[in-house]
C-alpha cells in the first residue's frame, strides 16, 4: 500500500503541474472570450482539493520531511493563492501576485512529481 500511495503521490503531482497549465488556459477564456471566470474558479477548487489529498498521500506514503514538506508547501502556496483573489477590491496590488503564485506552485508540483518521470526513464534506459 506505501509504494502505491507513494506512485499516487508523485503522479498526482504531474497531474495538479498538468491541471495548472489548465488553468491558465481557463483565465485566458475568461479574459477573452468566455462570459465568466467561472470554469476558471470551479477548476482551481478541484486543484485546491487534489493539493489535499496529496498532502494526504506524503505522509501516508513516502513519508518523509522533504515529501511532507513538499506536499505541506504546495498545499499553503495554493490556499495563499486563492487568498489573493479576494484582496481584488482593496488592494490590487496583492492581488495581482495571483498568476505569479500560479507559476511558483506549477514549478513545486512538477517538482513533486519529477521522481516518477526519473524512475521511469532509468528503468527504460539501456544498460
């Protein structure tokens, strides 16, 4: 069960990386062409969500400071980030930090999940 949980982990990180390019893509649509932010918004409270769970996963599987903290990190960064949005009306300012955070937690959860490109990629190496 710790070495699923711990692939479970690594991957949900490519995967919330994945959801982040998503995003992006989401805010654009809203800017440009779609009538709200709201796919934007729902999409963002289902990473928020996945974030959870990864935190869950670091100390269910890996268990170790540096997966936890990771984890821990990338969960406090994106809960930050959703903050920032509601700064919009007193202090645009703040709030602007919104799409830098995104690229500080899609850089984190490509990093988290980085182990399993590298096994992946040693295991299918010649020898």
């Amino acid at each position: 069960m710790r070495a699923g949980a711990t692939n479970a982990y690594y991957g949900l990180g490519l995967l919330i990386a994945a959801g982040i390019v998503v995003q992006v893509f989401l805010a654009g649509l809203g800017i440009f062409g779609a009538e709200s932010f709201k796919a934007h918004e729902n999409f963002g409270w289902i990473l928020h969500t996945a974030a959870i769970v990864l935190f869950v996963l670091a100390l269910l599987g890996p268990r170790t400071g540096r997966t936890i903290g990771l984890g821990f990190g990338l969960l406090v960064l994106m809960t930050i980030q959703i903050m920032l949005v509601g700064a919009r009306d007193d202090t645009p300012y703040l709030a602007a930090l919104h799409p830098v955070l995104a690229l500080f937690v899609l850089g984190l959860a490509f990093h988290v999940g980085m182990p399993l490109i590298s096994r992946r990629r040693a295991a299918s190496a010649p020898r």
